[in-house]
C-alpha cells in the first residue's frame, strides 16, 4: 500500500518571520500560498482520475492505493505529478517475525 501525502500549508509562522515581514512579504506569501493551491488543485483531479482514496489530515491529504513504490513513482510521472511536490510513504512491506 502506498500513500501520496501533499502538504497543503502550515501556520503562517513556519513559513516567514512574522515579527520582521513588510508588508509586501505578506502579499508574497499569499501569492504563494495560491499559486501552490492551484497546483494541489491539479494533483486533485489527477489522482482522484487514476483511483486514489482520498483522506485528510490537519495540514495535508493523503491518498492511497494499493500499489508498490516503483509502480506508484512511475504513475505519477505518467500523471506529471513530481516527486517534489509530494511525498510517498509504503506501507506492510517490510514486516518483522517477532
């Protein structure tokens, strides 16, 4: 099992200096934060188009699908979805025998 985890954006304060950001940072950080979402917007569509399960966490959602790593890093290349803009995370490969 394989999830694609796509960070939406966190508490302002983890992304500029709020105590030392002009004003004009402020509209820079905003035009960032929609350039970004727009993108997530695409992410979206692409994933949800292939078969992926959506779920959410507090700063991101997760999607899901029952795939190995090589197969999910080369579908997301043939969706245009690079591995910069999202992390994979596998799941039940690698069990111990206690």
């Amino acid at each position: 099992m394989i999830d694609v985890n796509i960070f939406l954006f966190g508490k302002p304060e983890w992304m500029m200096d709020l105590e030392k950001a002009k004003a004009k940072d402020f509209e820079a950080f905003g035009k960032d934060i929609c350039s970004w979402l727009e993108r997530v917007s695409e992410i979206i569509e692409k994933l949800e188009k292939a078969g992926w399960d959506r779920s959410a966490g507090l700063y991101d959602l997760f999607y899901s699908k029952s795939l190995s790593k090589k197969d999910a890093k080369k579908e997301l290349r043939n969706l245009d979805i690079s591995l910069k803009e999202v992390c994979l995370h596998e799941w039940g490969r690698n069990k111990r025998k206690l």
